[in-house]
C-alpha cells in the first residue's frame, strides 16, 4: 500500500527534508497559532488524531 501511494504522490507534496509551509491553527483556548512564529523558538510537533 505505501509504495502505491508514493507512486500517485502529488508533484506540490512534501518530502523528507521539506521545510514545512507556514501554516496558521487556531488551538484549544480559541488563540491562532502561525507555524512561523514557533519555529527556532522551541520544537513543533504536529498531531493528527483524537485522543477521544
């Protein structure tokens, strides 16, 4: 399945080395978060999922 995916992957996709685009996420409390104001000030981790 992984090797089906690669093939049909996107031109614009991200690959392993990419800088991540600066995307903007609106948290728990309601606040915006813009990816670029995180970066270089502590690590970033990204989590899709439900802890539900």
């Amino acid at each position: 399945m992984v090797a089906s995916l690669l093939r049909h992957r996107s031109p614009e996709s991200l690959r392993a080395g990419d800088p991540a685009p600066d995307v903007s996420l609106v948290d728990a409390d309601g606040n915006t978060l813009a990816l670029h104001t995180l970066l270089g000030t502590r690590p970033v981790l990204l989590v899709f999922g439900s802890y539900t």
